[in-house]
C-alpha cells in the first residue's frame, strides 16, 4: 500500500467532489430538474455595462417547450453595496422567454432566474456573469 499525503488525500476528496458535482451540471446554460430544464443566453457577448438581453428557454423531460411559465430576473453583483436589479421576462414564444437588464457597473455579476410553472412548482437558476467591462 501506497501512503497517501494528507494534500494528495485532499486533493483526491476535491476531484471527487468535482465529478459528482460535474455530473449534476450537463453543461453551460442549463440547469437540470426533475421535470423543466433551464436553458439561457445572454447578449451581447462578452456583456458590458449597459443594457443586455436574456433569453431563457423551458423545456419538459422529453425536451417539448413549456409555455406558460412566469419567469422574473434578479440581478446582483457578487460584492455587497450595490442595489440588485429586477425585471420579468415575457414569453416571446412557447416555452422562450426573454427579459433585459441593465448592468450599471464593471464587474463580476449574477443572476437569479426564477420560474413559477404552469402548475404552480417554482424553479431557480443561478447564472455567473464574470467580468462585466466598460464600454
């Protein structure tokens, strides 16, 4: 047997919290659930102070569009002392929603989506909007 280093064991522990978590998250812009994935896009790219559009689209298990849903945006930066910005999107088509926000300052950002389905069941994502650059 091999001894393992207290920091290699770390180490080992980190990237196996890595993968699980890796295996939770398929992939940029959607969040999975049970029933809905959240998928989004943000324009323009890369985002910069001023006005910017968010597009959020629905989707059930078997990947049809949810319509219907009401979807809000809160926007925050990632430090204390700026007040958090908030609007609703509104569904430009089955299940795709799209709202705009207004990024007032340079700097790392997120945003909470949240969603309040057809049914009743509410939904959150957390989107990171790093780097946020002047014009």
């Amino acid at each position: 047997m091999i001894p393992i280093s207290p920091v290699g064991l770390f180490q080992e522990k980190q990237s196996r919290i890595k993968n699980v978590f890796l295996l939770w998250c398929p992939g940029e812009g959607i969040a999975p659930s049970a029933d809905v994935a959240i998928e989004y896009g943000i324009s323009p790219e890369p985002v910069r102070v001023g006005p910017a559009v968010l597009t959020v689209k629905l989707r059930d298990a078997a990947g049809a569009p949810v319509a219907g849903a009401r979807v809000s945006l809160e926007a925050d930066m990632s430090h204390p002392g700026m007040a958090p910005v908030f609007r609703n999107a509104r569904e430009i088509a089955p299940g795709q929603y799209q709202g705009a926000l207004e990024f007032a300052m340079a700097g790392d950002w997120v945003v909470m989506i949240h969603v309040t389905l057809p049914d009743g069941r509410t939904q959150e994502r957390e989107v990171s909007v790093p780097g946020v650059t002047t014009n």
